[in-house]
C-alpha cells in the first residue's frame, strides 16, 4: 500500500501534497517535509516546564527569590494527560492502523508498539483538542515520540523522575530503538483519528459501569439501614413494564437483599407509613435508564476503539483514496454526554437514600446524624449531609452537555467539531465526584447498619427485663394471669418499641423516662378494667422509675458491649456483608463514636499518647478519604463485583 501511494504522488491526495484543513488549496512537492512540519506545527499544548525559568545568579536575583512572594491564586492546574489515556491511545491508533486503510509503513506500527512494550509514555497535553479532525495534536505527540524528537518529553520504565527529565530521543536510545522518519502521509495518519478521545471514554466507561453496579449494592444497603421492603423488588413490576434495565436492577437489588434479617414486610403499624419512600421503592425504575444509557455509550465506545477514524482512507483494491469524515468524534460525545447523565442520576438515588438515613424524620428510627453517643453532644454525620449536597449539585452541574458549546475553528474548516476530549474529560471528572459521594455515603450506611444492630442486640437483652417487670406490676394491678395478661404484656411491649423509634432526638436518661411515661396511660386504662386500687398511681410511677432506670443501664451496657465487639453481619442480606465486611475489616474504618474521633494528646514530644481511642488521629474525612481511595484504586469494585457474580450465578441455576 506504500508503494502504490508513492505510485501515486502525481495525484492530489489531501495531506500528502496539499496543506491541511483550511489550507487544502495549497500544493507541495515537498511530500516528506510536510510531514515534519504537520508534527511540529501541532505540538502547541501547554505542559509543565522541566524546571522553573530563572535569570542569572546575581545578587538582584538572589535577593528576589529570597524575598517573600505572594500566595498563587490556586493550587497546580493538572496539564497533563494521565498515563492510563496515553496508554490506551497508543493501542487504539495502532488498532486503527493495522487494518491497512491509512497507508503506512510496518515501521510506524511497530515503533507505536513499541512505546507500549518498553513503557514509553509520552507526556501529552490534556486540553487543546475539539476532536473534530481527530485529536490533532494529542495525537501529534505520539508521533514526535517515534520520531525521537528532543522536544518531546516522557515517562519511561515507570520511573517519572523530575518533570521533563528523559525526551523521546533519549528514550529510544535507551532502548536501541531507531527513529522514525516519517514517509508521505504517515504523520498524517498518526494524528487523524479519535485515538486519544476514545482511549478517555472507555476508561471512563469502564468506571460507569463498576459504580452502576457499586450504586445497587449501596441500595440494597440503603433498604436495609431504612428498614424497608423487598416487596418493590418482586419480579412482577418488571414483568409488566419489562424495560431491561429495571428489569435488571430489581433483579439484582433483590437478590442482594437475600437473608436480610432487617427487612419488614407487610408493614401494618398505623404509625409508619405504609410503602418505602422513593429513593429506595423506586430504586430500580430510577436507575434502569441509566443503566440502558450505559450499555448504549459502551456500545458506541466499543465500535469506535475497533474502527479506522483516518482520512483520508486508501483503498489499496480499487486504487483510490477517499477523502471523508471518520475523524469525526461525535459518537463519542454521545457516549459520554449519555455517561455523565447516568452518573448524575445515580448521584440523585445516592445522595437522597444518604439523606433520608441522616435525617430521623425519614430514617425508621435511627439517631439523628446516625450518633452513637448522645444526641446532644454528637453530630457525627451532620458534616457527611452537607458534603454529600455539595457534591451532588456539582454532578447536576457537569452533567450538561459539551456538545452544545461548538465554535468555528481553522480558518472556518471545522465548523462541526465533537469536543468528545473534553466530554470525555469532565465525565472522568464527574465520576471522581461520585466516587466520593459514594465513598461519603458508604461511611454513613455501616453507621447505619451497626447502629441497627446495636439497637436489635439491646432490645434482645431488655426484653427478658422488660417482660418480668411488665407481669409484676400488672400483677400488682390486679390483672390476672391468662390470655388478657399476655396480651396485655405484649401491647405494652409494641407500644415501648414504636416510642423507641420515636424518641431517637433525645439523650438516653430522658429518653427512656420518656418512653416509660408514654406507657402509664395504658397502664392505668387496664388498671381500672382490672380491680380499681388506691395505690395504682403510686405503683405505676414505682414501677415508671425503676423501669427507666433498668433500661438506661441495659442500653448502656449494650452500647458499649456491642463498640467493643460490633459486628453487624448476623442481621445483613448477602450484598450488604460483602461490603461491611470489607470496609470494617480491609479498610478498618470503624463504627464511629466520639472517642474514636478524638484528638489525640499527648505528653511532650516523645511521650505516648495520653488521651486516645483515636490511632493517627482521623476524622471524619479520613475514614471517608479510605472509603474513596479504594474506590478510585478499583479494590472496593471487587466485592460489589463478587455481589453480581453471585446473583448470574443464581440465575443461571434458576
């Protein structure tokens, strides 16, 4: 194919011996150096400088350096692609290459490989791309690092060094690589194409989908902290509207559900209401779409890494060139327009299942802010609401569209342009953004589940008390023994645990007090059904204060019993576990109280702690940051994965 463009060289073929774009009416024998100047005319991109730019070591300058200078406005701006893109891209364009539409030598090839094999990376400039004619110059620092160019620099052996520190020719050498002098056409059809935007997205997309899969699991979680139902799940919703993404969600939130032991069904109490709340009953019929758009954008990504995006093509069969617009990046702005929409739909199911936790008018009876210790003087997850906020109107912000911002470029040329880089870019970003809303809201659903564990471990050992001390006092009262006594005890004890769920808001000695009173008017409504007795007062206020106070003892011995050896895995469903499991145990992000929050202080410099239960001194935000660093590193998507695998397993068995 590269004899027959040489063959060809008296014909015009766009790029080989006219200029480029808007220039195209421009003719050139000079079919190499054409090449040579398209490469170096596109290496416009700003990156960082190997070393600050300084002046002669004079006084004046000494002394300019040593003076105090003023604060930057902001901290470094990231001008540089990551290495993964770079990377990725290499592949694809050599993927695109290889079909034998593009006109290039073996070599050019070859020596791409080569980068890949010997971990070559060269440092490419993250903005300055429309992706219209493909990413030109990203690209065209892919063929300076083959060419061996001085002024490109890169990565090598993983090793980064100082910025700037090895240029391509150095590189190459390093590895007895030969140069490459690029032929006609062939820097041309380095840079024509939409390597370095698709190499964005499926990355991009990638991550989609492992969150998309993260966000059912936290839903799962988020039924069980919300006591909810697995009713909303049942297979018959997405049988009658069987839309396959709900179809699959409801699949898969049941199956996680699987031995649930907090889950209530068939909820009959007048005093709760009587279907789930939104977030989590409409949790599949929500995140279905998204979950249709994921498919949709992995798709598109899918054909563009397996398509030639170069122009123009040579059709080596039939002798011809075609001058057309594969280059064009437009799908995969599509794709990721799509992906950040389905991101910030899943930051709306996440952020408001997080609230909803938090807050005790919508939480089923947890403590407000999820505190384990008093309510007054606790506000653990107060902070956690506020950020997950912050974080979710930034995602409704970066879910817009970029393709909606095209302007004219080069010299009116490229009146349509993707901008699929920069599509591809803010959807990396907004998926860091969900990552750390899911990391936020993580923290908060173990909260949850131990706090729902802890309450179960004390109502298991309160009851024993709580029923002997019922039967004495309506003894006392004069109820005798039989169907109405044991009816009696057990409507006293639903009344106790219904104010339980009522009284989250309060400190625990006011709290129980509170819940005893609640139960006098009923007492005395049996009493006068019973024998009426002029001491029946005296005897249920008796009864009140000692009651109280044997539930604030029992509570407290609970709590601290269970903080000492909390493990909330007995009551969870088969996801939830899996995930507890892992951040309790792998990450050792604990159940939070205020010690384990705590400062510690220490006595001089080299003395040991004094006051603690705080090892290193985290926060809030560092059990947060723990959560999200194993999010972004890929190591939390393997239990949420293990989650699927086990219900494809299940319906395979099915």
């Amino acid at each position: 194919m590269f004899n027959w463009m040489i063959s060809v060289l008296s014909y015009l073929i766009f790029g080989v011996n006219t200029g480029f774009g808007g220039s195209a009416d421009t003719r050139t024998h000079e079919h190499q150096e054409l090449q040579l100047i398209l490469i170096r005319e596109l290496h416009y991109g700003i990156l960082a400088s190997s070393s600050p730019t300084t002046g002669p070591d004079d006084g004046e300058n000494t002394a300019r350096l040593a003076s105090p200078s003023p604060l930057p406005p902001a901290g470094p701006a990231v001008l540089e692609m990551p290495k993964a893109w770079v990377r990725a891209a290499i592949l694809i364009r050599i993927n695109s290459l290889v079909s034998s539409y593009s006109g290039v030598r073996p070599v050019v090839v070859e020596r791409l490989r080569d980068l890949v094999n010997f971990n070559i990376t060269p440092r490419i400039p993250l903005r300055g791309s429309i992706s219209a004619s493909g990413d030109l110059s990203p690209l065209s620092y892919l063929s300076g690092a083959i060419q061996g160019k001085t002024t490109i620099t890169v990565w090598n052996n993983g090793h980064e060094g100082s910025l700037g520190s090895l240029t391509a020719a150095e590189a190459l050498a390093t590895h007895n690589l030969t140069p490459v002098t690029l032929g006609p056409k062939e820097g041309l059809a380095i840079v024509n194409g939409t390597a370095i935007s698709a190499a964005a997205a499926a990355i991009a997309i990638h991550e989609a989908h492992q969150l998309a899969v993260l966000s059912q699991v936290m839903t799962a979680m988020s039924v069980e902290a919300l006591r909810g139902t697995d009713e909303s799940f049942d297979p018959l919703f997405a049988e009658l509207r069987p839309h396959p993404g709900q179809r699959e969600a409801s699949r898969n939130i049941l199956r996680f559900l699987a031995g649930s032991n907090l889950l209530c069904r068939n909820q009959e109490r007048d005093d709760v209401l009587r279907q789930d709340r939104y977030s989590i009953r409409t949790a599949a019929q929500w995140l279905g779409p998204a979950l249709e758009d994921l498919v949709l954008a992995h798709q598109q990504v899918t054909i563009e890494l397996n398509s030639v995006t170069d122009n123009p093509l040579i059709d080596s069969a039939r002798n011809k060139s075609l001058h057309g617009g594969n280059f064009q990046a437009r799908a995969i702005t599509s794709a990721m327009e799509k992906t950040r929409q389905a991101v910030q739909t899943i930051s709306r199911m996440l952020f408001t299942q997080c609230t909803e936790i938090i807050n005790p008018s919508t939480s089923q009876g947890l403590p407000p802010n999820l505190v384990a210790d008093e309510p007054s003087t606790s506000f653990v997850m107060k902070a956690v609401d506020l950020m997950v906020a912050a974080l979710h109107s930034e995602l409704g912000f970066l879910a817009n569209p970029v393709g909606s911002h095209v302007q004219t470029a080069e010299m009116g040329n490229q009146a349509l342009n993707s901008l699929a880089l920069i599509s591809a870019r803010y959807t990396h970003t907004a998926l860091d953004v969900l990552s750390q809303l899911a990391a936020a809201h993580l923290l908060a659903l173990c909260q949850a589940l131990d706090l729902r564990a802890m309450m179960h471990y004390f109502v298991q050992s309160l009851m024993p008390e709580f029923f002997e001390e019922t039967k004495s006092i309506l003894d006392a009262l004069g109820v005798r023994e039989g169907l109405s006594f044991e009816r009696h005890v057990a409507d006293l004890w639903a009344l106790f645990l219904t104010c339980l769920d009522q009284t989250t808001r309060m400190d625990s000695e006011q709290r129980f007090k509170a819940m005893v009173k609640s139960l006098q008017p009923a007492l005395i409504e049996i009493a006068h059904s019973a024998q009426p007795n002029r001491d029946t007062i005296s005897l249920i206020l008796t009864w009140s204060e000692h009651l109280a106070t044997s539930c604030l003892e029992i509570f407290n011995h609970s709590r601290e019993a269970y903080f000492t050896h909390r493990d909330a895995t007995p009551y969870l469903g088969s996801a939830s576990k899996r995930l507890y499991t892992y951040i309790r145990y792998t990450l050792k992000v604990p159940f939070l109280r205020l010690r384990s929050l705590r400062t510690p202080r220490y006595d001089g410099p080299e003395s040991e702690v004094i006051e603690s239960g705080n090892e290193g001194g985290n926060t809030t935000g560092s059990y947060i940051t723990k959560i999200y660093e194993a999010i972004r590193s890929g190591d939390l998507y393997m239990p949420s994965m293990d989650c699927l695998r086990e219900v494809s397993l299940c319906s395979e068995s099915s």
